[in-house]
RNA sequence: CGGGAUGUGGCCUAGUGGCUAAGGCGCCUGCUUUGGGAGCAGGAGAUCGCCGGUUCGAAUCCGGCCAUCCCGACCA
C-alpha cells in the first residue's frame, strides 16, 4: 500500500472532544473518527485492525465448532416481547416504527434474533449442539459516553451463541470458551482479569467479565493478589473486617426532627453521627412493585445482588412520583411504618447492626435508635451491599483491591431462560419436548482496540502487537537517487500488503513521526548510504534497535522476528 | 439523570459593545530542501452553533434552543 494513497492521513492536533492517550493516538493516526456522540466511523486504518482481529477470533471460534452467522441490527419488537425484555425500550433500547406502522428496535444485543434464527432449523436433539457467532453492531442508548471506543453507543461486537441438549452438556462447553477467550486476549497482548459477574438484564445464572486493567476503564473490579479471586464491584463478596461491626444494647427509639436533611452526607453532618450509624433506604422497580432496599449508609446497594435476592433480572431506581404515588417521602424513605406498600429487603450487616437512624417516612423526621426485628421487620434478609473495598478475601483472608478495568468481554451460562420464553423446542430421544440449553459469549471489538492500544503505546505513538497491526513494515526511502526509490519500490512490493510504503513527497522528519504513531513493528529505510552496499535500515518500533539487512534477506529476517515475537506472545 | 464547561475557516486558539474578525497548524501554487513534524514567496478558505431580543452598532450583552466534552450517580 502507497500511503500517498491511503486514506486518511495522520494528524498533528486532535479535536477538544478526543481527550484520553489512546484515543488521541487512535483518531491521530486515522484509525478512528467520530461523527457524533458515542458514534464512531472506521477509516480504512482501522478497518485493518478490525479484520486482525477478527481473525485471531474467528480462528478460536471456528476451533469450537463455531459458524459464522449474521443476524439483522433491525429486529420487530415482537421478539422482544416473547423473550420479555421489551422493558429495554424504556432505557436501552431505541424503537421506531416503519412506514406500515408496526414497531422496529436496534438491538442492543442479539439472543431473541439468534433463537429465531435457529428455530428455524432445530427439530432435533441430533441437531444440537450448535454455536452460531457473528460480528455485529449493536446500539445502546448509553446515557453517558466515554473516552472515545471505551463507552460508544454503536460497536461492533463479537457475539456467539450456543444451544446444548443439557445443562451438563452446557457446562462441558462453557469452559472451553472460557479458555478461548483467554488465549484470544493474550495473542492480542492483553493482560485480562477473567472476574465473576453479574447477569444483568441478560438472565441466566452465572457469567464471568474479562476485563482489562486501565486507567481509562468505566468498570471496577475487585481482586484478590493472594489467591486470585476476582468479581466485579457488584458482586462481590468479602469478609467485613471488624471496624464495621457496631453493636450494643438496644435503645427504645425516638423521633427526631431532621427538616433538609433528606440525603446521608446532611443527616450525618446534622446528627454528627459516621456513616456506619445511618441506615440508607433505597427504592427501585421491579414490574409494578416497588422494592426497598436497606443498607447501612457506608455500603452501597448492589443492584445484581438485590436482584438475586428477589429473584429478578428486571430493576430499576424508583422515580420520586412512583414514590409520592404510594405515600412515600423521598429523602425521608424506611421500611418503618409500612402498610405493605413496597417489597423490604434489609442487607444482613444492617439488619446485625443496632440503633441505626432510620427515616419516618415523612418530610423532616427520623428515627434513632431503631433496631431490625424490633421496630419493623422484612421481606427478605441478605447480602445486598457491594463488598467493603477494605474487607478480606473471602477465601483466603487476604486483602482485596478494587481496580478500574475496561470490560472486554462477557461469557452468560443462560441455561433455557430464552429457549422456554420463547418456545425453542427440540424432541428428545424418547420424543419429549425439551428446551436447548443456552449460553452466550461476547467482545467488544471497539473497546478491544482502545484496550490494545492503551496498553502498547508509548508518547510518540502506538506499538501495536504484531498479531494485530494493520501493517507488518513500514518503508521509505531517503534522497533523491531513483536507484534508491526503486529499491524501496522493489522491497514494497515483495512484502505486498504487509507494506505501508511511505511515498509522499514529505520532509524525513514527518516520516519519521507518522511511523511511530502509526506503530507499525517494523521500519526499513533505502538510502544512498545504505543502497551501495546492498543493505537496508531496519529499525524495530518493540525495542528501537537497529540493524542493517541485505535486501535480498529482508523479507525472511522480517518474517523471522515476527514469528517470534508471536510465540513469544502466546506464551 | 444531576453538576460543570465549551461552541469563531478543516483543526487549535485570540478577540468580551465600535473600522475590513487576528494568528498558528493543515491545504493549494512555485522555487529550494532530504537522517528527525524543513525554508522562502504567493493563495484559497468564516453567514463567529441556531433562533429571537437589547442597541445607532453584537462574535462580544440578555433569553431560548441545539450540539459537544468533562465530572458525579442506582447513595432519596
């Protein structure tokens, strides 16, 4: 490739809105462009990437007995109803009609379009397993985007799904593309966390995260260096060490006025009370119900985790009319006093913990000195709270740390939640319906990328991994001789489409800067000096030697050192 | 969702009530230059985000809208 031809080319500035360092490089380089909120194009740099990278994953896909498949972005929100997740359209999920009047949605992800696809096809147990993937967009209406790739709206993902007679069989598989995923991040020069998750909005019982520590990550994970347990924020679970145990005899409960003080950081600061002595009340809803969560004020409520306890994949904060429409006073809200207006899950190290101030459901008051099972009691009892960042590993009493990671990829043990809602069914060999097994397995490509490069790039540029790099070598030639061009000519074309041939008309120096941020491994120079002794300048991005090569050679020593680097790698 | 900020040639910025909106980068033309984002000369490119208001006069003041970025958040 002529880079006088390829388009676009580097930049020297970037617009106000690219602010972190990979992202910077990306949209320098021309790799990225943004063309509105969270919404990125692809020039033809990053096209090549892209294609790298789906190969490495196509290639561990297809090891797995995977098929590449293609489903629609566009889907009729009937599916979604059938499968039950057409609440996403309130949040998520962008919904259009088309000139006939019936309703359409972007899917945001792509089971519903995938149990369609194979319903089609699947009469039989003979016919499982299968494990459909594909490359696919998906929008999300994200309220808050991030840092360039790492939180877009439209990205394209790799998502796979596969369909088992068993749950056994289900769980014999699911490893296997566990291990995958692994060696697919580390030919990419990734260092992942692989951590327990949660299931969110995609049901199904168990799901692991591969995350990937970084700076610029919107996600947290909490890891243990002892023993290597690892989750993520919401669910995990640690040992509370004993600065947070707070008992005593109980006290008989008051009534106190606490007018404005309807958040924890005022009521704190009001009573002149820590944190650890305040109950925090939080709502949410779930289908028509609402659901109160207690916590004590230094914890948070965990979403996953209170949606366990209840038994749902479908929570959402409450709005304050929701609560005012039931009798409740934001600011003000308890689980005292109730006449069954909401659903009470009380969080365990809260309901052990006595004389908490608790609020009295009105404005301008609280309670002190309140005590669970005494003064009101709950629904439920259980680990509600996100994990302490100072608790203990649960497993080996070591410390756990809480890191910022970029979440690259996410495996769902699904089980038969979408196989039943939406009727999938195969006759087993006694001719009994039974209904396939499902997980399902995916990568951010985007954030792949913006992860690749915020860990390989120094301040001149990107380094990428030679797996993924859009070129293998980078050529120019200096002076004006045609003896020298035509050699370098000569080198480009023997290399074929590994070749990014610098033939622009620019000064030493823009070549010599455009190589680095565009981070191809390998640069080789044709110059007089070098050319009349039949040699060439090569110069390695990895490590900056240099060394000369004869031309006829070149090729071989190039492909020699990248196969290196590439077992090196996967190691 | 909440808070903060910003919108001026393709990009970055200056201009905060008064003459023809200024500079740098990039781009185009010519000459020169070839081992670290070259030099000289010339040139093109802007309804100052949009709508309305105040004023003799608005990029500048006021109001509304739109767009973008940053920070925070299921913490009532």
């Amino acid at each position: 490739m002529r880079y006088s031809r390829l388009f676009p080319k580097t930049l020297r500035a970037v617009p106000k809105g690219v602010t972190s360092p990979g992202y910077r490089l990306l949209y320098r380089g021309g790799f990225i462009r943004n063309l509105g909120r969270g919404l990125f194009s692809f020039p033809p740099l990053g096209v090549r990437v892209l294609h790298r990278l789906e190969a490495i994953i196509r290639a561990e896909m297809n090891a797995l007995g995977g098929q590449e498949a293609l489903a629609p972005v566009v889907n009729p929100i009937e599916i979604w109803q059938r499968s039950g997740r057409h609440h996403l359209v309130d949040s998520d999920m962008v919904t259009f009609k088309d000139r006939l009047g019936r309703d359409l949605v972007l899917a945001t992800t792509h089971e519903e379009a995938m149990v369609e696809m194979v319903r089609t096809g699947m009469h039989s147990y003979r016919d499982l397993p299968v494990f459909l993937y594909q490359f696919q967009e998906k929008y999300r209406n994200e309220e808050r985007t991030r840092n360039g790739l790492i939180r877009s709206r439209e990205f394209i993902m790799k998502d796979g799904y596969s369909f088992h007679r068993s749950f056994s069989d289900l769980n014999n598989f699911f490893p296997k593309v566990f291990r995958a995923y692994q060696r697919i991040f580390a030919v990419c020069g990734l260092d992942v966390i692989a951590a327990e998750a949660g299931v969110g909005y995609m049901g199904g019982e168990k799901s692991f995260e591969f995350l990937a520590p970084s700076s610029v990550g919107d996600d947290y994970v909490i890891v243990c260096d002892k023993c290597g347990y690892a989750a993520n924020r919401e669910v995990a679970v640690g040992v509370n060490n004993t600065r947070l145990t707070r008992s005593g005899r109980p006290r008989e409960m008051k009534k106190i006025h606490t007018p404005g003080c309807d958040n924890m950081a005022r009521l704190a600061e009001r009573l002149e009370l820590p944190r650890s002595a305040l109950a925090k009340t939080m709502v949410f809803s779930s289908g028509g119900d609402l659901i109160m969560a207690v916590v004590r004020a230094d914890f948070d409520v965990s979403v996953e985790k209170l949606a366990r306890v209840i038994g749902t994949s479908m929570l959402r904060r409450a709005r304050p009319e929701e609560l005012t429409e039931r009798g409740l006073c934001p600011g003000f809200v308890s689980p005292l006093n109730l006449n069954g207006e909401a659903v009470v899950v009380v969080d365990r190290l809260a309901a052990d913990t006595s004389n908490l101030v608790y609020g009295a459901n009105v404005d301008g008051a609280h309670y002190v000195d309140v005590n669970f099972g005494r003064d009101f009691d709950a629904d439920a009892v259980g680990d509600i709270a996100r994990a302490d960042p100072d608790a203990e590993c649960v497993h080996c009493g070591g410390p756990l740390v809480e890191r910022r990671a970029i979440e690259l990829g996410n495996i769902f043990r699904l089980g038969t939640v979408y196989s039943e809602a939406m009727e999938l069914v195969v006759n087993d060999e006694h001719g009994r319906p039974i209904y396939p097994y499902m997980g399902s397995y995916g990568i951010g490509m985007g954030r792949l990328i913006a992860a690749i490069v915020d860990a390989h790039h120094d301040d001149d540029g990107i380094i990428w991994p030679v797996s993924v790099a859009p070129f293998h070598v980078y050529i120019m030639s200096i002076g004006k001789s045609f003896a020298v061009k035509d050699a370098a000519e000569g080198i480009a074309l023997d290399f074929g489409d590994e070749a990014l041939y610098d033939d622009r008309h620019e000064s030493i120096g823009t070549k010599f800067k455009d190589f680095l941020l565009l981070g191809i491994p390998f640069r080789i120079i044709v110059s007089v000096a070098t050319a009349s002794d039949g040699t060439v300048e090569l110069f390695d991005r990895r490590n900056g030697e240099t060394e000369k090569v004869s031309v006829g050679s070149v090729r071989s020593h190039v492909e020699a050192r990248l196969e290196g680097y590439r077992s090196w790698r996967s190691n």
